[in-house]
C-alpha cells in the first residue's frame, strides 16, 4: 500500500514556527510544506476556483510525486447541492487538470443538511473525466444505505472516511481500491490523543487500498502538522 498523508491547507499563519521557520515569506510556504509532505488537500477551490495557471504554478513549484488533493467548489456542493453538476464539473476539472500528474483525488464535501440522492449522486460522478478519482464525504446519516453504496462501488469513487473527536463518523465502506481519510477534531483539544491515530492507522491497513489518502483537518495551532507527522511515521 502506498500512503500519502498530509494537511487540510498549507496557509496557515499560526504553523510558522511548526512547519515553517522563521524568515521564510509565505509566498515559499508551500515549498517548505512539500519539502516534508507528499501531499496536500488544497481546499481554495471550495471557496473560490483558481484559474488554471494558479494550478499550474502548484505544479512547478512542487517536486517530482507531489500529488494535490482539490476540493470541490461550494456551489457545486453547497448551492446547486449537486443538482445540474455538468457544467461546474467541466468547470473544475478544466482549471485544476493544470496540476497534470500531480493531480490527486477531488473531495466532494456534501453540506450536513443534504439528505442522501443516490440518483443525484450517480449524475454528477458521471461528469467527472476517466480517470479522476473522487472522493465523497457525505454528512447526513441517511447516506448510510446500500444503493448509496453501490453507486460508489460502480463509480470507483471512494467513501470518504471522516473522524470528529476521535471516532468514525461514517460507515468503513472499502468502496473503491484506494481510499480517503480526513480527521477533524481531536477528542481533548486540537491534537489527536495517543490511541487514536495508532486505530486509524490499523484501520487504514485492514481495508487493503493500493493507495490511503490521509489528510488532518484540525489546523489550530499546527496540531495537523504534529498529527500528520507521527501519523506518518505509524504509516
């Protein structure tokens, strides 16, 4: 299996001194982020889609097998609550497919008052181009059946895996051969206890994906930088 773990975001101000020393300018941060990750989960476009050229300096300014998670536009997921996908799909994929081979999976974060459309949800995985892996992290419990499931099966899109204070919020569906983790919030503060991370870590194994894509959303005060490192290291 190969693992890939990184941070939800790279532009945080508060991990100077964590991950970036001081007296480097920011506009070299995500250098110095994927001098030690081989990955990152780029969340801009969710609020406002970068041109391609944004995506393609990404790609020039990261060294050879960095590979940039994207996560979808807001209106897609949050304003047309993925009605009528084709066109922001198009949309999407036509400014982050810059990033080339370094183009990771597209996150599609569905918003939490979205009741499960297993229909709907097939119509806009069907937008996305051969070969771009989709991730789906729906947030209403009613996403919990089988037919929602089998869509993603037909798809090869992976179930999002998602931790909020150190435990599973969605079924471990293996529903593609590669999978996705994103973890939220630790149970006690920011920063993940020393259980924790050890369970996923197993977890992650027993699902016997080609690829894990693992990504640490609790970015206050650099803890997804400290988790993201001794989750590697358990990797």
């Amino acid at each position: 299996m190969t693992w890939r773990v990184g941070t939800s975001g790279w532009q945080y101000k508060d991990w100077r001194g964590v991950l970036y020393p001081d007296g480097v300018p920011q506009r070299l941060w995500l250098e110095a982020y994927a001098a030690e990750f081989s990955t990152v989960e780029s969340n801009n476009a969710f609020y406002r889609l970068p041109k391609p050229e944004t995506f393609a300096a990404w790609r020039e300014r990261t060294p050879d097998g960095f590979v940039m998670a994207v996560k979808a536009s807001r209106f897609l997921t949050h304003l047309k609550r993925l009605a009528e996908p084709e066109e922001p799909v198009r949309r999407l994929m036509a400014a982050a497919s810059a990033l080339r081979e370094k183009l990771g999976p597209v996150l599609l974060q569905l918003p939490p008052t979205l009741r499960a459309d297993p229909d709907l949800l097939d119509r806009c995985l069907a937008c996305f181009p051969t070969g771009v892996r989709v991730a789906v992290e729906p947030r209403h419990e009613s996403w919990w059946e089988e037919k929602v499931r089998g869509v993603l099966e037909a798809r090869g899109a992976a179930l999002c895996w998602a931790d909020r204070l150190e435990r599973p919020v969605t079924p471990l569906w293996r529903t593609a051969e590669w999978g996705y983790l994103r973890l939220h919030q630790a149970a006690d503060g920011w920063e993940y206890g020393g259980r924790a991370l050890p369970s996923w870590a197993a977890r992650v194994r027993e699902a016997g994906w080609r690829e894990a894509y693992v990504y640490f959303n609790n970015d206050p005060g650099g803890a997804a930088v400290r988790d993201a490192r001794r989750f590697a290291r358990l990797a």
